[in-house]
C-alpha cells in the first residue's frame, strides 16, 4: 500500500509529461526526422526517374564502386584489428594495457579534417615520404589510397572498443575449458571465443562501415575531388551540391541516408540481440 | 595415474601463493585441497592441470606417473577439469557441450559421429541429463550444469579428474545430494580425483584422503581419521570443527606439567577442546584439573545439545552434548557447573607438544 | 631437470599483441607523429605568429563558441529526451530510442545539406524565419545547429544509462521522508546524474570542435566571419601552407585533448562517487 503510493508519488504528472513529450519530440522532430524528410522529399521532388538518372550516371555510378571498393579494404582490415586487439587486451592483463587502450581511441577524438592532414603531412607533395614517392611516380595523395589511409584511420576503432569490453568482461574460462579438453589455440578462439562475441563483433562491423562510407571531412582533404577517379559518395554529393545540382546531391544524399537508416536498423536488432538487459 | 609435485613455487605479482610444495596424490584415490580461502589450494589445482606454470625458480617438477609434464601443454596433460562456475559454452548445447572434446581432436584420433553420439549419451545418462541433450547452459539449474560440466571433463577420458570447489556455488540441499553422488561416481571409475574445497564437513565425509593447505604450504595430510583426530598443529585442529581455546602455561619443573594460566600469567601454549569432549559435572569433582563454568544459552534444536557457558573470566565456552545426556542431566539456563576434558590437544607455538 | 619455460597458458599473447601494435603504429602512431614533428619544427615562435593572426583567432573564437552553445542546448534537450525514454511510457519508444543515434549513422555532408536546404533563404523553416527577420543560414547560428545535430546522441546516450540506473528506492526514501517531488529531483536526481550529464556535455563539446562536414554547408565559410577552424586547415592546405594548417590543427588538438583529459577525469569522478556510496 504504501510503496505503491509512493511509486505513483513517482510518476510525475500528467502535464508535466505531456510538457516534456512535446519538447523532446519536438527537438528530436526538428533536428534528426525534419532533416530526413527534406533529403527524400528534394531527391524525388522531379520523379524517380530523375533521381535514377541522377544515381546511374557515370560520375555517381564510380563514386558508388569507389565507396564500395574503400569500404571493402577498410573494414575487414579493421575487424582482423579489432579481433587481435580483442584478444591481447581482453584476455590478458598486463602492464600499459590501459595506454594502449585509450592509444587505440585516439583517432575518435581527433577532428576529420586533421586526419586527412597528417596523411599530407606523410605522403603529400612537400610530405615527408613526398619527394621519395614523387620519384618513384607514387601517388597517394590525391588518390584511392590516401582515400583508403584516411578511411582506415578514421574508423579504426570502431571494432576493437566494441571487442575489448566485451572479451574482458567473458573472462577467460571457457577458453581454458576448451584447452583442457584438448582444442589448440585457434579452435579455441574460433569455436569458443568467436561465437561469444559474434553480436559485438556485427555491432562494431556496421558502424564502421557507416562511417567508412560515409566519411567526409577526412576523405575531403586527400582526395582531390577528381570526378569520376577520387569522388566517393560522400564527395559526389557535395560537388552537385555546390554546382546548384540540388536534385541529383539530394538523390546521392538519398542513397547515403538509406544506408544510415539500413544501419540504424541492423544496430537496433543487435543490440535487442546483446543486451542481457533487454533480452530477458 | 599418480601425481607428484616436487618443489613447486608459484608467485602471482609478488604475493607468494605457493611456497616451495611437496605432495604426491597416490592412484586411484579421492583427495580433497582443503583449506581457507587464499590458502592456495585451488592454485594447486591449476598447476596440476597446466592453467597455472609454476615459478621457474626454484623449478620444480610435476610428474605424471612418475614422467615430469611441468612444460607439457594444458591439452596434453588429458586431465578432466571442473571449474567452479562451470564454464559451461554458453552458445552450445548440452551435447554439444559434452561432445566438444572429441570434435576438437586431430582428423585422424577423431571418433566418428555415431561413436560420438554414443559416447555423449553414454555420459549423459551416467549424470542423469539424457533428456536434457538439447539444453543450453542457461536452461539448467546449478546443479545440472554441475553435472555437465563433469560430463564435458569426462568425454576426453581423463587419467585424472580435477574440481575446483565443485560444489561451491549450490545451495545446502543439492550440495549433499551430489556430495553423495559424486562420491558413488568415484567408487565406480575410480580413477584419480582431487577436489578443492573450504568446507571441512565436504572433505571429511567424502575423500580418501584430505590435504589441508594455509598461506601457500601444507600443514597436514591423512587420511580423514588422521586428520580429525590427531591434527599436526593448532591450524588444522581449528579448521576442522569447532574448538574451545584456553590459555596454559608450561611447567618446566615438573616435567612439561601443563596448567591453565592464572589471571596475570604469561601463556607459552594454548589448550585445544573439542565442544563433545567436555564432561559436565553438577558438583566440584574431587580431583583433577576442572573448569567452573555458568551456562548462558541451551539450544536444543538439531542433532546435538548445543551449551553456551562462560568462565570466572567471563571466557565464553562451547559445549556439546546429545540429547540422552542432556535429559538425564536437566541443566538449566543460570546454573553452575563444572568442566572436565575427556581429551585436549596442547600447541605451543603453534606446534604439538607431548602431554 | 627441465627449465620451466615462461608463458601464458592462453595462447596467442604475443602473436595478438604484436599485430595490434604494428597496425596500431602504422595507421594511427605514424602519421600523428609527422603532425608532432611538424609543429616541433615550428617553434612556439612560429606557432605564435600563426595562431595570434586576426583570421585564426576569429575561427577560433567561432568555433569555440558555437560548440559550446551546441554543447548547452544539447545539455539541456538531451537530458530532456534521456528524461522522456527512460521515464514516460508512450508508443513507438523503440523507433524514438534508435532515431537517436542517426547522427552516428548519417553521413555528415547528408546532414550538412539537408540542414542547409530547411534554413536557407527559400528553405522549409528558412523563408518563414527569413520574415521574421532571423537568419540561420550561413550565420553562427546555423553552424550551431549543425553542431547540435551532430552532439545529441552523446549526451542522450550517457545520461540515459545513468537514468536507467537510478534506484527507484532512493527516490522512495526521499519521498517518505517527506520531500516533495521537484524537491526529490532536485536533491536526489539531478546531483547523481549531473556527472554523466557533464560527460556529455563535455563529448558533445568535443565532436562540435572538430566536426566539420556538416558545418562547412551551412556555415558560408565567410573569412574572419562564419569560418570555423576546421575549414580554415582546409583553405591552408589548398594553399600549400602546410605551416599554417599544421599550427591551426596543433592548437585544435591541444584543446580536444584537454577535453579528453577532462572527460577521463569526469567519468572517474562520477564512478567513484556513485560506486562509494
């Protein structure tokens, strides 16, 4: 009796949370629905044959297979990463563990613009390796693998601070069950570890490769905006933009906004899938 | 297969766990590593296994049948290892579970599926959860996964069979039930089993032979019997069961006479008695060293009478006695009795001393 | 006797580790030193002189200021929205509750244009505003609103948890030892929450700083006026002053690793404070 009527003394009243829907939905409305409504609304505002033209177009169909050819080195080369550093820094403790770990954050808080910079700073013309790679007719810079460098450094962390959380908090005794019934080294990890982590690993996996598509800032300053060689989605849409081609960037910008929303979805599954919380 | 362990040291970030052990766990017998937490018992157990590598120096050896396996792998040592919290695979079921030491096995040593399924089944119905095959380890109660685990440790068809606190983690009634059982089991594969263990009761009902450990070294093994009633020091005597501790003073002059210290006296030993080797007396008995006590609680509820009393010092002092002696006594809260030890133990320094 | 060889038992330490810290050092370590080296060869001398330009300094001040509004709208609306999935029931919370983490998922120049396209003067909200006398577009405030799009879900994400873990019980006893509901938020919500709060606030901070693709559409990228410090390193580097960009970028990063300093401490703090009670 009396804890239920301080657990409705709890609930705040009605007004008050009428008052706050509206200012949370209000604000959510303005600054992440009313965004998304205006991107599929100016992209299909001609028809969907202007938004097909727009997106089958050459320029727009290489930077499509640019973004995908980016995403396709970056983020497997980043989930092997994630899963060795899964491995030495969940499983096992040692000294600098933690430096190594807040090392591995870094690229998260370092703005995009500077993360294309220091890829100038290494291969651009007056770079470091610049007079070398200018020698031996090396481009980088200004080229798909200055795009793919300053990919792979943007998301680099994605999949191991998913992973290192999450091996550490499994501990390390079912795979010192697995050892003691005989399995090596790499069974262990495939048939133990691996599976345990498979819902983190997904999770880090999609986000990263959001980001590796659809990075901008750092991608800007490597990559030359060459049409139809060094433009990634992203790009693409920035260049139509600019050329007061409104209705085919917002058809680019439609393509991107799919795969943001396909993402959020994958994530929202993953998450009802890992949560224990949310799970029972 | 017997097990030796020579001169094994093992230190964990400068705290030392294990200082330079001897032990052999003969063929064929249940032992059980009891002590207190930290004791270093359950290190042991690692090192036995291979989850733990001894210090390499001063290196030690452990052999197997007299072979030393101190560099030889984890998988190799063909051990059965239960873990405290089972470690069950959480994403397999129960068969698969049980199965996956066949599975991991070389192409060429590897059963066949049949011969898989018919050794998983066999082992399923030997702890009873047959019907259970399909289960994951979170459908299943403690003491089911319990028996999975030993299930799983079982398939590789170990020499030794290792379990750390294997019963640590049930409640009080399933606890013994599988106390029970597990001791039938080892009387029918009898094969070498250790288990590690702080509950004295455990150790005593059901191993062959006891191991007690205390701050990295061991303080005593026998066999129960030995252990119980004739503990080598003050330690085991106290870990074993409840105890009664008086002050006492040594009398070189008269031969190592030994008398309970008087008020302001210095105390060179310490005087053990168990709360069942009291004898009550309603009068002062003429001869002989005795207690004068007053009882403060009677509590009849369990198997035994159990007496709270309090000396002249005000010392608390436990005292047990079955029901038969308690009726023809009639004692009663308030009333003054006195004490006699049918049998004590004397430590000094924390060493027996001959009476 | 066998030496007893020194090694985990859980294979693949050193195997794991050596990898992870080659790729570490290559794509991470390695190019961020020739950042470092860059700068050193400088000079605070050099460093000065670039950083204390009337151009810099206005970016600078732009870019700081804006971040920190977007940061405090953000503060206040996220707890808001943190409030409102974690306390009120109401349909379609799911949909709600993953909509938040869109602006980790989009693409910032989508955001970047699709802002630009509401606020501009013929925009969807620009032309009704434009009559009202406000503009957004390609002034400080737009860029404020493109910082605060991409700033939400930071602090909705870390006072949410911090919400959710609230024991109904404290507030029981506050409540039965008779203080009023606005009293009890007062005294007993707000301070536990409050440090996660300034987690976000300070991580909203920090993305604002730094972000740059959805700003530089809205923004009208006007020198010493609506030029915010990331494209100011952009419009250097066009230049070939390598100098310039690397002193501008060195002066960022000094300030967002304060902030990472401060935010470390922060959740620290509040881990602490809370674990002790």
């Amino acid at each position: 009796m009396e804890q239920e009527r301080y657990r409705r003394a709890l609930r705040a009243p009605r007004p008050v949370n009428i008052l706050i829907g509206f200012l949370a939905l209000g604000f959510i409305g303005l600054f992440l629905v009313l965004p998304l409504i205006v991107v599929f609304s100016e992209a299909f505002r001609q028809g969907l044959q202007v938004w097909w033209k727009s997106i089958s177009d050459p320029d727009a169909l290489s930077a499509i297979r640019l973004t995908l050819l980016v995403a396709l080195i970056v983020v497997p080369l980043n989930t092997i990463f994630g899963l060795t550093a899964g491995w030495a820094l969940g499983k096992f403790r040692f000294k600098g563990r933690s430096f190594l770990i807040t090392l591995i954050d870094l690229p998260f808080s370092i703005s995009p613009v500077i993360s294309g910079l220091i890829f100038i700073l290494l291969f651009g013309t007056y770079g470091w390796f610049g007079p070398w790679l200018t020698a031996h007719h090396i481009q980088i810079i200004f080229s798909v693998p200055g795009i793919v460098l300053a990919t792979l450094f943007v998301t680099f962390p994605f999949v191991a601070r998913e992973l290192i959380p999450l091996m550490s908090e499994q501990g390390t005794e079912e795979e010192q069950a697995a050892l003691t019934l005989g399995a090596g080294g790499w069974q262990t990890f495939r048939r133990i570890t691996l599976p345990n982590v498979k819902w983190g690993l997904l999770y880090g996996i999609i986000l990263c490769n959001a980001r590796a598509m659809g990075e901008f800032g750092a991608v800007s300053v490597v990559s030359g905006h060459i049409r139809g060689e060094t433009n990634t989605l992203p790009l693409h849409a920035e260049i139509l933009y600019n050329e007061y081609n409104f209705t085919a960037a917002f058809a680019v910008a439609s393509l991107l906004t799919l795969l943001a929303l396909v993402t959020l979805i994958v994530k929202t599954i993953v998450e009802m899938k890992n949560d224990p919380r949310r799970r029972s | 297969m017997s097990i030796k362990l020579e001169n094994i040291s093992k230190t964990f970030n400068g705290f030392k766990a294990l200082d330079s052990i001897n032990i052999e766990f003969a063929d064929g017998k249940l032992t059980a590593l009891l002590g207190p937490s930290g004791s270093g018992k359950t290190t042991l157990l690692r090192l036995v296994a291979g989850l733990e590598i001894p210090d390499p120096d001063p290196a030690g050896r452990i052999l197997f049948n007299g072979k030393d396996v101190v560099n030889e792998q984890v998988g190799r040592r063909r051990v059965g290892f239960v873990f405290q919290h089972y470690a069950l695979f959480r994403h397999m079921n129960v068969f698969e579970n049980v199965a996956f030491g066949m599975r991991v096995k070389k192409r060429s040593e590897r059963p066949s599926q049949e011969e898989i399924r018919e050794r998983v089944f066999e082992l399923l119905r030997l702890v009873q959860l047959d019907s259970m095959y399909n289960r994951l380890p979170s459908q299943l109660s403690g003491g089911q996964r319990q028996r999975v685990a030993l299930a799983r440790a079982l398939a590789i068809r170990p020499e030794v069979l290792l379990l750390d606190e294997p019963f640590g983690a049930l409640d009080a009634k399933v606890r013994t039930e599988l106390r029970r059982w597990l001791r039938d089991l080892h009387e029918r594969l009898h094969f070498t089993s250790i288990f590690v263990t702080h509950d004295q009761e455990e150790a005593l009902e059901i191993a062959d032979r006891i191991v007690l450990t205390n701050q990295g070294r061991i303080e005593q093994t026998g066999t129960p019997e030995e252990v119980f009633h004739n503990p080598a020091n003050e330690f085991v005597m106290r870990f074993l069961g409840e105890v009664n501790v008086f002050h006492a003073r040594v009398d070189e002059n008269a031969a190592g006479q030994v008398s309970l210290k008087e008020r302001g006296e210095l105390s060179d030993a310490n005087l053990l008695i168990r709360p069942h080797d009291f004898q009550i007396h309603l009068e002062n008995p003429p001869k002989g060293s005795r207690i004068a006590a007053v009882i403060q609680k009677i509590r009849t509820a369990g198997p035994i009478v159990r007496i709270d009393m309090s000396d002249e010092e005000n010392k608390a002092i436990l005292v047990h006695l079955s029901h038969e002696e308690f009726r023809a006594m009639s004692l009663a809260c308030g009333q003054r009795v006195f004490l006699t030890p049918r049998q004590l133990k004397i430590y000094a320094n924390g060493k027996k001393k001959p009476k | 006797m066998n030496a007893i060889k020194k090694h985990r038992v859980l294979p693949g330490f050193g195997l794991s580790l050596g990898t992870s810290l080659f790729y570490l050092g290559l794509i991470v370590l390695l190019p961020l030193s020739a950042l470092i080296f860059r700068s050193s060869a400088l000079g605070w001398q050099g460093l000065w002189e670039i950083l204390g330009s009337e151009r810099v300094l206005r970016s600078y001040r732009l870019t700081l200021g804006t971040s920190f509004a977007a940061a405090g709208v953000n503060a206040v609306f996220g707890f808001i929205i943190a409030w409102f999935l974690v306390r009120v029931k109401f349909p379609g919370k799911k949909i709600v509750d993953s909509l938040i983490d869109l602006p980790f998922a989009l693409p910032t120049a989508v955001s970047g244009i699709a802002l630009t396209a509401i606020y501009s003067r013929n925009g969807w909200l620009g032309a009704p505003l434009e009559a009202l006398g406000i503009k957004v577009a390609f002034t400080p405030v737009g860029i404020t609103f493109a910082m605060i799009l991409v700033g939400l879900p930071f602090v909705v994400r870390t006072v949410q948890p911090a919400l959710e873990e609230l024991e109904t019980e404290l507030e029981e006893a506050a409540l039965s030892l008779g203080a009023g509901r606005w009293k009890t938020f007062c005294r007993v919500i707000f301070p536990m929450v409050l440090p996660s709060l300034m987690t976000g606030f300070a991580m909203a901070f920090a993305r604002a700083l730094g972000e740059y693709g959805s700003v530089v559409f809205i923004a009208g990228n006007m020198p010493m006026k609506t030029e915010i410090a990331s494209l100011l390193i952009i419009t250097k580097l066009e230049q070939y002053d390598y100098a310039g960009a690397t002193a501008i970028a060195i002066g960022m990063l000094a300030i967002s690793f304060l902030l990472l300093l401060l935010i470390n401490g922060l959740q620290s703090w509040s881990s602490r404070r809370l674990k002790g009670i």
